[in-house]
C-alpha cells in the first residue's frame, strides 16, 4: 500500500478517501479543536502531551467527547503505526488530530450539534523550510494583532486560524518567505502564526509570557532542556525595540523545532546562523530527541539545494 | 427524489455524499467564507446582494476564486431549483454559499493552497424558534467579547465561529434558549451571535454603528423599509444601560427576519410582544417579501404548541 | 417651623433628625441611586423628568422599588411644598431623591437586602458658586478617568461619587476653586465631576456624546433652548486640543444651569464672560425658566463681594 | 443586654438605635472606606492589619482623620468587647469598621466637608453559606469588569461597592448562590466581589497579580501559611481558560477565610471537596487561627441539613 | 540672486546659510511646531488658515510667541516674495513655518526655555511624485499605531514626526515607494504619515473622524468643493475592511493636493487611475485654485518618464 | 579659552558657533536619537554604555550612522578633554550626544535623507536642583500618558520630547518646581520627564516593569549597587495607590543621580528626607563614583540658600 490512511470517526480510510460531511461545523463554521505532534526517528514525541493539550482545548470549547487522553493516544499511535512503513530512514511524520463538535444540524445552536469528529491523519514535517537552519527566518512584524483572550483564548488550540492566516499575508506582502510576529492588544510581542517566539541578547534567553500566545509543546521543551546548556530563559513583556536590539532569535515549533531567525522587519539581526545561543539549544534539542533534526532536514534539500546555501 | 442535493466544487450531488476532504483548509483551519441567504414564497431573496457579500469577504480574506458574484449566483440558483420541488406550500429555504481556500497542501502556507472549494446547500429556516415571534426572545450579555478588527474584521463573514460560540454557551448557562449579546472591547453593544441587535426607545429606534458588527442586509433592510412605516433609526455607540431602559428590542437575521425581544438579562424590557413599533417595522417587512413570515414560522408548529402561547 | 423637613421612608422630619440606620446600603456600601432637580421662582422644575431618570437609574441596578415616577413625583412635591415657606423671594431649593437597597441584612447578598430606603430633601442651590457666572470657572484635566460602562454606567446616577471625587481632588491641587474635568478610558472629554461640559468654536457649540457620561437634565435643556436663539449643538469625540483652541466653553448642572468658563489647564479661554455665545444660551435659558437664574445668584452675594466683581 | 451595640462617632449605642444623618457623605455619595476584620475563638485576628489597609484607604480618598491605627484598634476592640457576651460557643464576630468624610455641607465640594464619620460594629461570620465547604461554590464570569486603578483603584476599600454588585446579579441570573468573578480591563482574571481568587493546576496554586484587585488580609496569609503545607503560589495574569483547566479552585476572604469551588461557569472543576491542594490549605489555615473553621461553620446548620451534605 | 532666501528669528539669510544653535529646543528635543503652505501658479493659498493652525498648535503645545497668524503671515508672504525671482512658469513653493520653545538654557525646563525660534522657508512642491497621478500610490498598514490624544495630540502639527517615520519605514519595507496606513489605537484607519485618507464606495466619500488625526487645510479644503461637484463626504470609524473592499481611494496634502490611490497592502483597489469620483474632485480642485496640478506636476517629468505613463 | 567648544559633524567649535542647518532632519521634524552622560570628580561614568544605548537607538530608529559605540566614545572623550580645563573642583559635565537623519532633502522620504548629524556637548549638571536633596522633590500626576510602544518605544532615547513635555507643563499646575509622574495607558506608574521613578515601603524598594520606561542607565547601576547595601528592588505593575501609601520614593538620572521625593499630589510621603532606605541607595552610589554627589550639588548653592535648608 502506498498511500497514507488516516482515521477520521472510527474507520481507517486512505487519505485520498477521507472526507467529511458538508455539514460538520469543523467545516461550516471552524467548531473544532486540533493538535499535533510529530515524531523524531520514527518515535512519536510527547504525543500524550499533545492529547492533553487537546482535551483541555475541548473543556475550553464545550466539546464534549466520550474519549479520553488515552484513547486519543491510542487511535494517533494506530494510525502512526499503519503509516509508518511508508517512511524512508531520514523520514518522520506530524500527527494531526482535529476534534469538531458534528454535525451542524438541526440548527445552528452549539448545545444541539451531533456527535464530535474525529480525525487523525499523518504528514510529513516541513521540510521544505530546510534551508532557514542555514539562513535563518525573515521575522516581520504585523499590523494584524492576536485575538486577546477576551474574545477567543489563544492558550486553545482552535480551528479558526483566520487571525494568522491574515498576519501571514501581511509578512508575505514584504517577503514571500516571510513569518509573521503579531502584537496582542496591549503591544506586546505575542506570537507567529504557528510558532512561538525567543529572542536573545547578552546571551540570556526572552520569550512572551503565556497570557496572549500559544502554550506551545516545542516552547515547554525549550524550559526544559534550556539548563542542560546552560541557558536562562525569562518570560516578559516585550516590544518591537527588544527584538531590534536583539542578539539572537528563533522560533519554535512541532514541526520544524528550533528555527534560527536572522532577520526582524528587513533589518539583520545575525548574520552568524545559527547565533551561539541557539546552537546550543539546537544541540540539546537534538539530544533530548536522540537525532539531529536540522541534518534531517537538510537531507531532502537536493544536493544543488544543499550546495547553495552558505 | 425526496433528498436534497448540493453543489460542490462543480458537482450537484445528494446532501447525504455531500463531503469535503479532511486536508480541506476550511475543515482544517477554518479558512474560508460564507454568506446565507433565504426564500420568501420559495423566491430567493437579495440574493445578489448576499453573493456580492461574499466576495468581499474574499477579497478581504485574500481567497483568490475564479468566479463572479454572478458566477455564484447562478450555481446557488440551480441548487435551489433543484430543490425546490421538495417545498411544501408554507415552506422555504436558506442557501448557504461557503468558499475556503481550498486543500492545505502542500504546506500550510496559505499562499500555496489548492483551488478554491465551494460548496452551495439549502436548508429550512429556522422555523423551530417560532414561539419567540410571541413570547419575545431573552437576550443575555457575555463576557466574550466580539473579536476587534485589528484581529479579524466582524464586516468580514468568515467561517471562524468559535468567538460566537463560546457567548453562545454563556448565554445559554442563563437560559437554555436565550440569545448572546456581546460588547466590543470598547465597550459597546456590539451583535448578537447570528443576529443583529435593535432596541426602541421613545418611538425612535437605535442600533450600533457598523464598526465592529455583522453589516447583515436585513439589518440593510430594516433601515431600507424602516421610512414607509414612519419609523426612524439612528446608529450609535450604546452600552447595557441603554438596553436596560428600553422599551422595545428586536433581533434581525437572514432566517427569522425580525424577532422580537422580551428580556435582557433576566429583565422583562416588554411585555407586550411584539412592541408597536417592532410590529410595523414586521408589518413592513412582510409587505416588503410579500408574505407573512410570523404566521408562516407559526404554521410549522403543532396545533398544541401554538395554542399554548399568548 | 425654621427648619427644613426631610422624607424619610415614609416620615416627614425635621431634617436634623432626619437619619438612617448605619445598617443601610447606601451606607455600607453606596448601594443606592439619586436624582437632583431644582426650582425657579419657588416651581420646581422638570421634576418628573427627574423622578424617570431616577427609575431608569433603580432598573439599571436591580433595586426594586413599589413606587412609580408619579408616586416619586408626588412625595418629592409634598417635601418642597413643607418647606416653600422658608423661601426668600430670590431663594429656591434643589430637590433631593436618594433610593438604597435597603438594609444589609441578613448577609452582603443583595437578593436578600431589605426593602427599599426612599429619602427626600431639600437644600438650597450653590450660590456659593456665584462669582463664577461673572470671572467665569477654572477646568483642570485630571489623570482620574471617568469609570467605564463595563465597570459601571455613567449614565445611571449613582452613589458611588469617590471617581469624580479624586477628580475633585486632582482639580483642586491646581487650583482650590478648579472643577475638574475627566477623560474617558478612550481619551475623550467626557464631563466635570457634577456637571456636563460644552465648548464653542466659531460660533458653534460642541459637547461630547452621551457614551461615557451622566445624561444631564440641564444638558437636555440645552439641546431643547439651542434653536430659539440660533445656536446649533453637535455631539462628537473630542479631546484636550479640542478645548485649548476654543473660544468659550461653560458648564452645565441642575444648580447653577449655565456656568461659564475662563481658564482651562491654567490657560486663558476666554478674558470675556460669558462668552457672546454662552451669554445667549444664558438668555434662552432665562427665558424658558420664567427668572434670571445669574442675577439671583448675584444676588445672595454681598454688596462688598458683588462690587468686586468684573 | 441582648442587643449588640455598635460605635458611632464617639458613642455606644444598641444597633437598632445606630442612626448617621441623611446628609452624611458616606450615604448621600459613597464618599467613605471601611475594612473588616473577624475572630477566631473570640480572638481579634490581624486586627492592627485591618486598621492599617483602612488608614491606606484614608490616604488614598484624602479623607483626614484624626485618628491613627491604633487608636481605631482600640475602639474596635472596645465595641468587640461589648459584644463578647453575646458570642455562642461556636460563635464569632466580624468587625465593621466605616470612616466616611463627614457631612455634605455646605456644598458637594470635598475640601469643604465636616469632621470624618466613624462607625464600628459586629456582625455574625457567614455562616449561613456553610454548606459550600462541602458542595464547593460555583463561580460565573461576568461580563462587568472590575473598575481600573484609574478610575478608583480596587486596592482601595471604598464604600462603592456598585460595580460588584452589578457583578453579583449577572453571576446570580446563572444560580441563585453563585459567586461572580470579574475580569479587569485587559481581560484578566481579577476578583470575585468580596473574594480573592486562586486555583491549583499540577499541584501549584496559582492567583492574579496585585494590580487590579483588593489586597486581601486573607490572601496575605494563604502567602505566610503556604509553605508550612509545602504549597507553592505564584502570581500572574489570568485568563479564562487557565480556570477552565483548573484542577481546583477556592475563593478567600474575612468571613469565610477559605472556600472551595467546584464550579465554573457551570462545568465541574472538580467533583472531590475541597480537592487536594485546598484541603491543605485550610488544614494550614486552621492550625494558624487555632480552630476548625470549617467545623464551626458547619456547626451553624440543622442536622437535617447537615445530613443532606456529601 | 540664484539662491533662496530663509527667515530666521528676523533676519533673512540664504538658505545654505540658515543655521540654528544646537542648543535650540527644536533640535535637541523637538520642541517645536510647524505648519505647511503651498502657491498655486505663486499665489500663497490659505496661508492665513495656516498662519492660525499654527497659533492653535503653539497654544496647545504651551510656547508663548509674540507674534499673531497676521505677523507670521506677513513674515511668510515676504520670504514668498523674495524668492518668487526664482520660480519657472510651472513652479510653485511649498512655504515652510517653524517655531520651537527656543534655546534650552539654563535647564531642560520648559517653563525657562528662551525666546521662540521663528524659521520660514520655502521649498518646491514634491513634483517628484508626479508620476502618481498616473500609476496611483500604493498605500500599505503598518504595525505602528498613531500616537493617541492622551499622549500627544494629534491635531496639533509638532516636530515630533518619529512616529509618522517609523511607519514609513514599514510601508517602504513592502514597497518603497509605498505610502503609510497608521490605524489609531482603537483599530480605526486614521491617516498616512503627512496626508488624509479618502476612500469612495457606491459613489460616496468617506474619511475618518478628526479624532485622531491632523485636521489636514487640504481635507477642509476637500469638503468645501465636493459639493460642487455633487459628491457627498461622510466621517466615520472605518476598518482595513472597508479599504479593502473599496471603489477607489486617494491621499489629500498640502503639496500633492489629490493623489488616487491605486493599490492597499499590495492588491489592486482601481485600475482606471483617477477613479471616476477622485477625478471629479480633482477638477473641482483645480477649478479652485485655478489651475490644473496634475498638469503642473507631470510637466515636471521627462518626456521618457512622462510617456511610459500610462 | 573661556568658552566650551563642541563637536559638530566633525568639527570643533565654539559653543557660540555651533549650529545646524534649519534643513536638519533633527529640527524640521525631530528626526534623532540622543544620549547624556556624565563625568564625577572629572571622569566619565559609563560613557560606552550610553554610546551603546544611542546605538540601539539609531538600530530601532533605521538612522545608518557609519560610527560604531567605540567611535562615538572617542570623540565624546575628546569633547570632554578638550572642556575640562574650564571644570571647578566641584564641577563635572554631563556629555550630550545627538544623532539626526541628517538633510531633510530633496523629499521627506526618510530614506533619501542624507548623511547623518552628529553633535556632541558638554554642560554643567542639574546643580540648580540642588536644594531638592534635603526638601524633597514634589511627583504629580499627569493627564498626559507615556506614549506606548506601538506609537514609538519608551525604551529608545527620541528627540522627540512633546509627550514629556506637556506632561511637565500640567505638573508645574500644580507647583512650579513639581515634577510630573506619567502613567502608561495601561494605567500603570511609567515615569517622570527624564528621570526614573522608584518608591519604598516596608523597607523594599519598588519600580516599574521596563515595558513602557526608558531603561535609564542610573536605573541600571541602581540596581548593581542595591545588594551591597541590602536593599531588594522589586519590578512590577504598580498604581498610583501604591505610591500614596508608600514610605519613601526617589528619582534617578543622569545629572542628579538619586533625588528623595518628599510630596506625591500634594501629599506628604515623608517629612525626614532623604528617607532611611533612599539614604543607604545615596550613600552606596557615593561609594560607586568616588564622591559624594549631594555634597557637590549644595557646594553650588549660596550660603544663605544652604542655611535654609532643613
């Protein structure tokens, strides 16, 4: 068989035959929590966490699902599992859970809506950003600010990711490859659309504290194994002169891990990619995880690719 | 036939095979629009109006679609052809038009998505709220608080839905069946969930400038046949007291036209529903579609529902 | 009798007997409305209109009172009426109505508060104030903002002064006679701690939108006399600029109707008082009250005082 | 003596004879502060604290009292003293101490009002609400936001109480017994409407920052209690969806000292009360005023209701 | 004489002789304000209307000149006259009006700054933007906000334009030839960085209110002739949604007058550049002034660069 | 040589003759950056850092200066040496050091400007402030808000001082020799015009959270000489309650170091000054430069005015 499959209410189907109904709020109007995890040589990665997360994303929602952590778990690990052939030596998967809360019918209320969705499907990592471990993200700033926790709490992992779809439009209208940097409402430096964001300077580490941003999984990790380097990380308010005045900075997310950045609004941060920093946090990333993610990526550039970057 | 059918990407298919792909951005991620409109005597009603709608939420939304107001106009009127065998003499439908940006391949990059998909289905109004034409309909203020432009544009009709939601389930902790009323972070009366917000006071009606609203074309309407029945509205930035002190509230939607409130926050605002000036402005909503919508929503209740009201 | 009488639930006393048990909200914990109306030439004037805004300001909060506007109305005349016979022939009094929860009994729970406290008084306008119709008053900005709608309705006249009060402080560290003058947490000019606050500017007069202030009865007025000598009033968002170009600017409150103002931040507005425009206000209001409402209060002045005078 | 007596301006009177004038500012405007203190065992606790955050109240209002600390110390131990002989057993006093500025005349002019109001008396815990010890509180967000510092600051203990009970009614349109919490302004976590808030996750206690609550005397002690029960609390801004995941919650104040909740916005935070952490908590708070409170709150109820508890 | 000639502080000096102290205000900390004319086939336009802008920002900004809009206009019309030697028959100038607090000595205190620093130039009109008539501006958001009335006002025109520059720079990021959007801190389009927003919908006009803005001589000028041209203007608070969904749009200033916009955040508003509306106004300027500025500032092009217009 | 000399893009000049074009950048719209240092006992303190500092200023305001901080040092030094021969015993310098965009020509385009200007001063301290070491400064509060970083950041040294300004102007309301104290528009203490703000209670020292505050570097070295005299600072969200209740505040920067704070809004923090805590800051300051800096600043005094000190 070489095409994925993927699970989506209870049946495993090939992917190119897993849909859903017209009707499913996930589809009509965004009602839908999701995650994602991903694996690092072939071993899925704090996916219970993931499914943590995601449970707390559905109290938040008002979704209730008769299954619990663990059998989310269970159903990713299957799903995993009967992907798992297809993957080459230098190959991982994301795991994508989407939770929605059914169908749409008979009214719109959200008390009367059917049984959740559920689907869970593999892809493989964005390797096609390769190339930024070499020459790091262009970071750009966004007129657009993260929705405040007010009206929808970005800590939730929710299927309405319209805020940051328009905040990478904007970062793209400056450069094609760029990533967003939202403000929430009280100027704060917040988030990208799906990565957090540290910056460095006098060799201590600066990230946003958790009110208006994602409570990412990636970022935990970083508190994690920051002292095994020697790293302190603070958690602040910080503005757009932090980041300009800033030594170092990455962004960190499931799929790409730690992403060294070397540019902030069309300005050179570092010119030296990875800054020492975070090659630090790069090099005990890579222990935790038993692999070296960036040599991965680095492995689906083709050699011309590969040659050409610096 | 005795099933409805729906378009979508190009296909008239059964509303039961009616499916999207699972990768489709607007399962995914909620990327995508959507505009409703509905028939009066099985007439489709504004419905340029509506499609004209939705490409500006296109335009807003940066979904780029290879069809015309006109375009979209048309498929929505053969799907209601279609259907329209399968109305009984006092029914009527909704035509919902929903656009993503189409599969979230090969990235999430929005600017790599696929084509757009689109999909048109109808669906009954929502004849089930009937009784609140009698009993008026308790609205209820919530701490959520309607997403700011700097976020997401309320003007846009975007298939993010949860910020709504959520005031739904606050509201309905109050009341099973009462509405939202959500404030702007300024402060302001902002919108009900899917309806506009009216109030009446002294004979004059009032409701929120368009600022940080749902700019529904009901809500165009009601101020279009508002001077045949001598009734004047002005729009303003209003806070609670002002609901509090009314004298008369309405809500306006695609599907109900007009219903009439009876409570705020548990308060009785009117007893006498509907409240005179709320009954000509119905009076002329009526004229204007040329058929009764109260009586037609009542005609689907049971003989004992319909004696039990006032 | 020499002294004035006050209504007490239900009691006629005399007004130094006149007390409530230290037991009552509107003691504890300001959980009370008010409402103050004035007379010209011993006629109370627009009372009714009080007595209603006093009912809006009892539904805002939740007070349940058995007593009608009329019912208000009639006990706040008996009041005046007792005590008409202290009036000079240039005196008149202000006409005070106070409603609380009741007692705090037998918890801090408001549901369970007592039956509704209903005081009445009498007092005699501030002709203290009367040199300011003639130097004109002193406006000072203060960093205390007025309280939001969110947090509590400047609409509704309630007994929770100590926001306008550590205005009144602020104001009075400038100068000991200064009325303050407040922000709106969005920047505007909303009002001074007790009265309404105009401009004029090219011969047209400004005064900000009824959102975050106190609908005076005299600003009412104001709009209602504005046509019968020429004067048009518009309503916006203004700011501090707004008032260091204007050419005139006065107050407007039940007591002293039309006060206007020279100095505003410690700048001259204005060497000319009243100003042309405010002058003709002055007139139309004379007019509409049947009294020159500046020569009396000129008149409660000494002959020493009043010679000082400009 | 069967009759309690209470302190007014310099006299012991029976607290059915505790009268202050109508004109009083503290009923006329809000225009005071107040503190409350409890015993435990017919002890006074912490009541120097108490009359030191009053005279900081003092500081902030500009009211000038002639008294120190330790001179309202004294009264109030002297009007508790009195009482003692009332007190059952199992009985307590909480200890109301309201300074207001005196009375309002001759104008509303602050700078011009009499000699400070001063009034002390007890009253019973409230023991009435013994049974949330058992069943846990339930806690609704409101849509009123607590007042911002720069309008009146909630550190403050200011007699203007409106915008809690404002609070009060919204949570009470939910349930009858449920206790509000507001958000401030930037969409915080701050307070309930006489009571700090706190909730456990992972083991941690976490409670909002000092900036937009009042700095309860309660909540200073749940600081010096926690480490002898090996609880760590850390302070932050909040919002929603940390409650939403919350393990356990409680609310903390004089009356009360500490109480479970069980609810929030009607979702079951945790079904086993008081949870772990909490248990903890009170077991510490017990040792520190050297007696079961929960037990005497619970020895207030009827067998029968007690018996109805889990 | 084949150079111009500048007014300084009473002398008038050649223009590469005009030198301030670096101790003047104006430099060391931009303590100053300034105001922009421009001649009409060398005629001064409204420069008496400019001459009292600029007396409303120094009343504002608190500096104590000596001299009224008549003196300055008179200093202005000379510096005009002895450079109008200089102008083609297709020139015109831009006349510049500068007064700072003076020297900063003996202290940093305002209050004991020497006598204002009065500076009048003249300069060409920026001509080098003809070619925007044609191909239209390309106006992009930016992530810097206009700096609100409560910390410096906007209608004021001061020479603290850093905030206006950092947002250039971030249009110029998208674009370098791109104009500025500043949105206020409420989410409101307020203006580019030294010109007015018009935007044109269904044939109507709208601007911005004059909140928070600069309340441009050219808008007033706008408003003044649009209806001569039957072209209705309404204020309001507009969000990106409605530029994006826009007819057409153009930018109003003192040098360029009309400029059609052609492009928002890198999509095409109008690709018939004047738009229908915007052209009608411009021959209403035109009219105005009596002579056609379009014309004038491309004759200021090569014939190369004037025939690749299109 | 009895006059100072300057640097002026390159060149050294009298102080009498150093001027800039009135076409600078600096002057026509306050386009630079700024930094002041200052000598003790005749050695520059920590001249790197504040050349660091202004180069992070020019990084955030995108002035491309092609001087490093070592460059900038040098000629600050040589300015220095080249004054020092014109020092008294007990005088010191403060070294000013001001970079503008340079030209404002041929357009307003920043980003045609040409080469930047660079000037560099010396002028004595703030001697002339000498007297408030023993009487205590007087804070008041401001209308006027800092202006927040999504406008332009606290944190970069802007010649752009109107915001300060104005708030200086409403603080000399009040009291010619106050100084202002701003709050940011989240309603949180900011800081004076040019100076930090700190205050004391219960023997801890408190100051604002570095969000929206220039990082003074005397702040900075107030935190490096804290431990050695035991005193703890802690950084937060603070009120202005706060500082009505504290026990001790002072005011920190560059000229006169640390200054005691005697009177907040016209209140009396503390009658002995310097305060015990503010004492042991001086004295361990003292010891950081090698002299005692109170001491110099009263030796400037008249006997007679130092008589009248307490």
């Amino acid at each position: 068989m070489s095409e994925r499959i993927a699970y989506v209410n209870g049946e495993f189907v090939l992917e190119s035959q897993a849909m859903v109904s017209i009707f499913d709020r996930g589809f009509v109007c965004g009602d839908g929590v999701y995650d994602v995890a991903r694996s690092f040589n072939h071993r899925p990665f704090k996916l219970r966490e993931h499914c943590e997360r995601l449970m707390r994303s559905l109290k938040y929602t008002h979704i209730r699902l008769d299954l619990s952590a663990a059998d989310l778990e269970k159903i990713a690990l299957e799903v995993f599992n009967r992907n798992k052939h297809l993957l080459g030596p230098t190959d991982d998967y994301m795991i994508w859970i989407i939770v929605t809360r059914g169908l749409d019918v008979p009214s719109r209320n959200p008390l009367e809506a059917g049984k959740p969705t559920v689907v869970v499907y593999n892809r493989p990592p964005y390797f096609i950003r390769a190339k930024f471990y070499r020459i790091g993200a262009h970071v750009v700033l966004t007129s657009t600010r993260r929705t405040p926790p007010e009206c929808l709490d970005p800590k939730a992992k929710i299927t309405n990711k319209m805020n940051h779809i328009q905040a990478e439009f904007e970062a793209k209208m400056v450069d094609p490859e760029a990533f967003p940097l939202l403000l929430d409402l009280e100027g704060n430096i917040a988030e990208s659309s799906t990565a957090n964001f540290f910056f460095v300077r006098d060799g201590r580490v600066f990230t946003p504290r958790p009110k208006n941003i994602l409570l990412g999984i990636t970022r935990d990790t970083i508190f994690e194994i920051a002292p095994s380097v020697n790293v302190e990380i603070t958690e602040g308010n910080f503005t757009p002169y932090d980041v300009y005045v800033a030594d170092e900075a990455f962004l960190t997310t499931t799929s790409f891990c730690i992403l060294p950045v070397s540019r902030f609004n069309g300005k050179v941060l570092s010119s030296n990619i990875p800054g020492p920093v975070t090659a630090r946090l790069i090099e005990a990333w890579n222990r935790s995880v038993g692999m070296d993610v960036v040599e991965q990526a680095l492995s689906h550039m083709t050699p011309v690719e590969r040659a050409a970057l610096p």
